[in-house]
C-alpha cells in the first residue's frame, strides 16, 4: 500500500497559500512519501493549478487532484487544464474527477444535479477522447455535442481516478477508469463494497486492477488523547456527513461520522489501522494530517510530529 498525504489550501491568508502548499510538498518529496493528494475545496485553491506549481518545486512525487468536480467545467476545458498540468509536472499527475455533490453543485453553483453517474458517464466519453490527444474530440452523447480540435496531448500515461462511493458509480470506475478516490470509507466499507464491486467491474472490462485511494485524517497522540482527536476530526471536517451520498457509504461500514474514521493513538495503534485498510483492499492511503493541542505552537508541534511518523510508516508499507 502506497501512502501519500493530503497538501491544500487551509484557514488563513490567500496570500500564503500558495508558499504553506509548495513548503509541504517540498517536505513531502523529501520524506519519501509516495503522493500527494489536493482537494478542490468549494471557494479555494484551484487544485489543478496548485500540481502545476507544485511540479516546479519537486522532481519525483505523484501528484494528485481529490477530487476535482465535474459539473463546474466543461470536458474538453478540463483535459486541456489536465494535460497542461500533467507536462508540467513532467507526466505526474493523478487525475482525481467525481460528480461532487448536490450540496456544491445545487446548492452552491445553481448548476443541475440530475442523474450524476449517467453524466459521468457521458463526460468521460468526452474526456478521455481529449487525453488521448493531441487530435480532434470528436464526441456525441446524450449530453455532449463535440468536435474540437485539440493540440495538446499527454507527455506521459495519466491515470484518471473516479470519485465512486455507491454501487453504480463503482461499476463505472472500475469500467471506465483507473480507480477511485474515497472519503468517509472505513475499513468495511472498502472492504465489503467498494473493492469487489470497483475491482469486479475492472476485471469485466478488461482492465488492469484499480487503484483504491482512502481519505483519512491521522493524529499521533497519547492514548488518553484519543478521544479529543476525534472530537477534533468531528469540529472541522464533519460538514460533508450532510452528503446523502456520504450517509450512505457510512452505512456499509462501521464509522458512524468522521471521528470513527480518524487513526489516532501512538504508531503502534495507527500502523494496525494502515493494515487493516491493505487488508480491506486499499492499495493508496491519503493522509489528512489532523494536529490537535492549545494554541498555535501545539498545533504546529502535533502537526510536524505527526507526519514525521506517517513519513517512517509509508518507507515500511512500501
């Protein structure tokens, strides 16, 4: 199981951003960690472009996009961002796309939010047409009328993970993609239905095993600090547990919110939590590091304690 870790805009001011993200990916590199993974987060830091400078400062990590929505963009703009990205970073992108959630696309956008895995579906058709440029896309579906030339291809094979949390969109990663990228999925749930299902589909399709990244924030801490850490996890990522979606995924597992999800403890404790998600299926572990303490010091402190350990637990998974 490869593991990476999660570097994006957080809390704070625009203007640093960019310089924290380029700082934590430089530590990553450094580290030995196998990936990194960008959220697109609603209103922030354009993910895709933060891998395009994140190419600038690194010379040897993936670097992945978790997930960039669909809807927002049309295909041909978003192979165009992709490619543009992916030469960039000398051909190591993973391009994480998902239907993101009624909540974004409804709610926040104003855009339709109707039949999500169909426009997948139809998107991809398109998408995957314009990375396998340069050359005209030339594509018609039920959603999409396309004929656009496109000068731009790949520098190197772009893996293109899809964000697939319930059975007909795990059948369509598996199907049409490199695997999928997961939130809020705890061992069981990977274990029990996504890996067969994704990993089902895939072997149908004649494709190539799928690649299975698990979201998790991860906390070193004394055992009696456990609990806080939860309750930590809970207070500033527990906003997407209102996605039907996401309620849904928690069904097929054992975690009840995001706090269930979180490995915290000493190593010895969050290194038996990384082999149980190997054992369930999960071949990439993306690690939201998740600090806790008093004030700032502490938190900077938990943070840089914590990654050091993830750091030492990725060169024994390898």
């Amino acid at each position: 199981m490869r593991i990476g870790v999660m570097v994006g805009p957080e809390r704070g001011d625009s203007a640093r951003k960019a310089g924290r993200m380029l700082a934590d990916v430089e530590w990553a590199e450094s580290a030995g960690m196998d990936t990194v993974w960008v959220p697109q987060v609603p209103g922030d830091f354009d993910a895709l472009l933060a891998v395009a400078l994140m190419g600038t400062r690194t010379t040897r990590i993936e670097l992945g996009t978790a997930v960039v929505p669909l809807q927002p963009q049309h295909p041909v703009a978003l192979a165009r961002q992709a490619l543009s990205a992916q030469a960039a970073t000398g051909g190591r992108l993973a391009l994480g796309v998902g239907p993101s959630h009624h909540w974004i696309v409804r709610d926040m956008l104003g855009l339709p939010y109707e039949r999500p895995a169909a426009f997948t579906r139809d998107y991809l058709d398109v998408l995957d047409a314009a990375l396998r440029g340069p050359g005209p896309v030339d594509v018609e579906n039920g959603t999409f009328t396309v004929h656009n030339p496109l000068e731009i291809g790949p520098v190197a094979p772009l893996p293109v993970l899809v964000a697939a949390l319930g059975p007909v969109m795990l059948k369509l990663a598996g199907e049409r993609a490199d695997g999928t990228v997961l939130w809020l999925a705890d061992e069981r749930a990977v274990g029990e239905h996504v890996a067969p299902r994704i990993t089902k589909a895939a072997a149908e399709a004649g494709r190539q095993p799928p690649r299975i990244v698990a979201g998790i924030p991860v906390c070193l801490c004394r055992p009696s600090e456990v609990e806080d850490a939860k309750a930590r996890a809970n207070r500033i990522l527990g906003e997407a547990e209102i996605s039907p979606n996401y309620q849904r995924l928690l069904d097929h597992g054992d975690a009840r919110d995001v706090g269930d999800l979180c490995a915290a403890g000493d190593e010895r404790a969050i290194a038996a939590r990384f082999r149980r998600f190997a054992d369930a299926g999960v071949t990439d572990l993306s690690v939201r590091l998740l600090p806790i303490g008093d004030g700032r010091d502490e938190l900077v402190a938990s943070k840089r304690r914590t990654r050091e350990m993830i750091a030492a637990l990725a060169r024994e998974f390898r």
